[in-house]
C-alpha cells in the first residue's frame, strides 16, 4: 500500500500544497485529491483563504488580507493533520 505524502509551503504571499499519492489507483488518487481540496474550500468559508487554485497534485492557496501566510500554512497543516 502506497503512502500519501502532503507538503505545505510557503512562497512570499501564499501557500503551496504538494499532493504525492505513490502508486494508488486512479480512482483513490482522485478521492485523496477531492478531499484536499474540499478541506481547503473549507478555509475559504472561514474567511482565511481567498482562493484556491488547483491541478491533480498541487494547489496554491491566497490568504485574505487580514491573514499571513504563515497563519493560512498552519491553518491548512492543523486541517490535514499533518
């Protein structure tokens, strides 16, 4: 079983999300991406994120204006539990 590896950056004024899946299936990968992205969503309607921008394995999320990055990065690690 492959193991799904998350990292989270911060580059000047946003935060980048890395999604590694390994070898699962299309369909778990699929799943693995829709679940991050969901939970991401989720700091957009707690008004600490702006926007989310997203491909397969990587997404770059804005902060709002009352928010740093840093905050959004720790924000984003509590809610995947990293």
């Amino acid at each position: 079983m492959s193991q799904v590896k998350i990292a989270v950056e911060v580059v000047r004024e946003i935060v980048v999300v890395e999604l590694h899946v390994g070898q699962l299936s299309s369909r778990m990968a699929q799943l693995v991406h829709d679940d991050v992205l969901d939970r991401l969503d989720q700091l957009i309607d707690a008004g600490m994120a702006r926007w989310v921008k997203s491909r397969q394995d990587f997404y770059v999320v804005k902060p709002q204006c009352d928010v740093s990055a840093i905050e959004l990065a720790a924000e984003i690690k509590k809610q995947l539990r990293l």
